[in-house]
C-alpha cells in the first residue's frame, strides 16, 4: 500500500497535524501518532486495509516514521483535532 505524504510547509513555517488513535483487538493500550496525511487520506488507507484480506494500515509522522498494523487486528480508530505545528525555526 502506497503511504502519500501530504502536510506541505507553507510560508508561514507551518505544518497540519491530527492526532489518531488506534485499538488494537486484545491489548490494553491505545497506539498514538500524529500525521500530516489528512483525515480523508487516513480513511481512505483504513477502508482499503479492512477490506483487503491481509491488508495493512500504514500511517506517517512528520518525521517520516510509520506505524503499520494489521487491518484484521484492527479494533478502532480514533480521530483528534487538526492542528497547525511550527517547522523550522521560530521567532524567539
């Protein structure tokens, strides 16, 4: 599955992020990430990831990491607020 980076830096040296949350089937503890895909691009890989058979959903930090979980283990996702991040250097 393809994971598009999206979250560009405007002028302004700032960057869209949303919190997610996500159950896992069986384990106590939630999986917490921030993204700069938006909320539509995350459903979208989430719909492909449940309905394909061995399918799996793939998120993206800002800093390039990834989360991957098994669609099947999946047991929700949970969307935050969109907030805006200061990249780069600020006015100190």
């Amino acid at each position: 599955m393809p994971v598009v980076q999206t979250g560009t830096t405007g002028a302004s040296g700032y960057v869209c992020v949303v919190d997610i949350k996500i159950g896992i089937e069986n384990v106590n503890r939630e999986l917490g990430m921030e993204t700069d895909q938006t909320r539509e691009e995350v459903t979208a890989a989430l719909k492909t990831a449940l309905s394909d058979e061995g399918g799996v959903f793939v998120l993206t930090d800002p800093k390039g990491h990834q989360l991957v979980v098994p669609g099947t283990k999946i047991a929700y996702v949970e969307f935050g607020e969109e907030h805006a991040r200061q990249v780069g250097f600020g006015a100190l």
